[in-house]
C-alpha cells in the first residue's frame, strides 16, 4: 500500500502526540510494556516514511 510522505508525516505527527500521551500516562516508564510497543509501531512507520522519501529523492 503506497502512503504519500504529506500522509505519513501526517499519521507520525499524530502518534508523536500518542506515544508522550503513553509515556506520560505510564508515569514516565519508558520500559512499560504500552510504551515499547507503541514506540515499535512509531519506528516502523518513520522506516516507512524514510524509504518513501528516498524514492522521492531518486527519481528526482
């Protein structure tokens, strides 16, 4: 599924908000378990967001 970069920097300005609204929820533990997780799913959409900028850039 194609994701266009406006969309992705969309969806990770969004889950930003999220994973501080978790972190501080869980009183600031970055090893809860929400957290991490959380924080996993933050890190494969900004892979994802990475690679779509790099097409970009190549087919420039």
């Amino acid at each position: 599924m194609f994701m266009s970069k406006e969309l992705l920097y969309h969806v990770i300005t969004k889950m930003y908000a999220r994973l501080n609204a978790l972190i501080e929820s869980n009183h600031y533990d970055l090893q809860s378990s929400q957290v991490q997780s959380y924080s996993k799913r933050l890190d494969r959409v900004l892979l994802r967001y990475s690679r779509t900028v790099q097409k970009e850039r190549a087919r420039d």
